[in-house]
C-alpha cells in the first residue's frame, strides 16, 4: 500500500493548517490505489499543480487546485504529464510523455484548453530522457538530456520560448 500524503501550509499570523492536498479527501478516498507523484506551487502561492498515479499503471493523473478557494480548477488524464514547474507568469511548463519517454515540453496557461499549449522543445530520438528544473534565480529553465553515453543541457528563459544549448 502507499501512504497517504497530507501536503499542508500555515495559515498568515496563525499557527493553523490548510491541507492543500490530501489524500484522503472525498474525491481521492474512492481510489484503491494512490500515490502522490510530484507537486509545484505558484510563484504567487495561490496555485498548486500535482501529478497522481491513481492506478497504479504510471499514468498519472493532473490537477490544478486554486489553494485559496481549495477547488481544483483543472484535472487531465489524457496527456501523460511527467513534470510540472511554474513560470514567472504563473503558467505551467510540463513534460509530456510520448509513448516510453519523456519527450516534449509545453507551456500551458492556467484555465485553457490543453490543445492551446505551446511546444517549446521536441525531442525526436527515442532513446533520450529528458527532465526539466529551474535556475536558482527564477530566470531560466533548463532541460537536461542524456543517454547511457552523453548528457547535455539546454536552456531557455522564463519569459522566452527559444532553446538554447549550454553544452555540446
């Protein structure tokens, strides 16, 4: 069995707690299986996206939960999201997962249609992973690609969609 996860933060001049996601709320308790993948809070404090493997099968499941209202605003199973950070505007970038691998990057805008996000990087070959973090300062995200015999970084900035690389 997997634990059941409280993911919890302090209320402002109070020593109180708001559970922003939980596991065994109503909407989540129905599941036999589930376990809490990977979560990513807004810049502004007033989002949080995570990702939920509901099945047991690696799918994952994403939600989008106003933390100030605690509804979720958006949820998608159809897309295979693999990794989720928050731009400096509060847009989403993710990783899709294509068939075996981590293959594509999008930007997403809270509250559109997923089929209005913007590719920002294609990764054709299947035998690459890829993953993404953000630079300490907020101002660039980096995607890391490797193989069992190379590994290279490439950039882009926060506000920009063009890639770059930082090594070759």
């Amino acid at each position: 069995t997997k634990i059941d996860y409280i993911v919890s933060r302090r209320k402002k001049c109070d020593n109180d707690f708001i559970d922003v996601i939980n596991l065994n709320d109503p909407q989540f308790i129905k599941y036999k299986y589930k376990e809490l993948i990977h979560f990513c809070l807004s810049n502004d404090n007033k989002y949080i996206a995570f990702l939920i493997d509901l099945r047991g099968d690696e799918n994952y499941t994403f939600f989008l939960k106003n933390i100030e209202t605690n509804k979720i605003i958006e949820k998608n199973t159809s897309i295979n999201i693999r990794n989720i950070q928050f731009n400096n505007n509060n847009d989403l970038i993710y990783i899709r997962k294509n068939k075996f691998i981590n293959s594509q990057i999008y930007k997403h805008k809270i509250s559109d249609s997923f089929r209005n996000d913007i590719l920002i990087y294609n990764e054709n070959s299947s035998n690459v992973f890829i993953s993404l973090s953000k630079s300490n300062d907020d101002k660039y995200f980096f995607i890391y690609r490797s193989t069992h015999k190379e590994n290279q970084v490439l950039v882009f900035k926060q506000d920009k969609n063009d890639v770059f690389s930082l090594t070759d």
